[in-house]
C-alpha cells in the first residue's frame, strides 16, 4: 500500500457529488511514478515536494482528456528534503497498485492534474475491496462508508459513475 496525503482542496458527501464537482473522473492503471515539482518559499523549511503518477485512462466517467497518458501531481507532505525525495519516490512506486483505479481529478494550469481531494483515487488494495489509499485510515472510518458497503467491489463502484 502507499500512503500520502491528497490536496483537501475540496469536500463532498457523496462518491457521485465528487465525481459531478470534479473535472475529470476516469478509471485507469498507474505506469510510473516519478519526481514532481520542487516548490519553495522565501523561508529554507518553506519547501513542498510532489510525486507524479503517470497514469493510463482507459475509461472516462466525466471529462474526456486525449493525452494518451496524464500526470497526477501528489504532495509528499512528510518530504523535507532531497534525500527524503528520492526515498519517498522509490518507496511509491514500489508501492502503487496493481489494479486499475478510478481517478476525480482536478486541472492544474501548468497541464498536469491533481487530486481533487484524499478521496481523489480508489481501488482494490489489500486493505479494502474499495480503498482510499491516499488515506491512512481504511475507507470503513471514512465519510463514504455507508456509500460503499452497498457496493462491495471496485467494478460496483464504477457502476454508481456510470449513472
């Protein structure tokens, strides 16, 4: 399992309220992972390192990108320097899932994208049938629970997005 936090940027009481706010909600498979932007501050501890996750659409729910393949910029907020960045990258991409995962993603000015929040990808880990993994809590604590014992299984879970 990986574990980082999303941008909370945003809040909803619904998987399907999430995906009608979100610019761009597709399932797909993580290829890569690699260093992100470097942002910094005037202070030397005002520093922000990202991750991005080159990923694979292969089915759109909401929006429609025609790049074969996007980036997902994630914020490593436990990252404060070169050092930790490179092992937090390592650590990531030996970590992403195997299994296709569905994305509600927002676009960032500079073409990338971000999560639009912690809930911003799900899939199957062994965790969770339907797991956050961008959470360090299992997704049965979270704000969606009721919502997804209905569904049981990452295929019912595209199945509410189909609608």
């Amino acid at each position: 399992m990986f574990e980082i936090e999303g941008e909370w940027a945003e809040s909803y009481s619904t998987v399907v309220e999430m995906a009608d706010a979100s610019d761009f909600v597709f399932s797909g498979e993580i290829v890569d992972v690699s260093r992100g932007e470097v942002q910094s501050g005037d202070a030397k501890e005002d520093i922000v390192f990202q991750a991005t996750l080159k990923v694979r659409p292969s089915k759109f729910y909401r929006g429609d990108i025609t790049q074969r393949d996007v980036g997902v910029q994630l914020i490593l907020p436990e990252v404060t320097s070169q050092a930790e960045f490179e092992n937090a990258i390592d650590l990531l991409a030996r970590n992403v899932p195997d299994e296709p995962a569905v994305f509600f993603l927002r676009a960032r000015s500079n073409g990338t994208f971000r999560v639009v929040n912690g809930y911003g990808i799900w899939t199957h880990t062994s965790r969770a049938e339907i797991d956050a993994p961008l959470n360090t809590f299992p997704p049965s604590d979270g704000p969606y629970a009721a919502e997804l014992s209905r569904l049981g299984a990452i295929d019912a879970f595209e199945s509410v997005l189909e609608m």
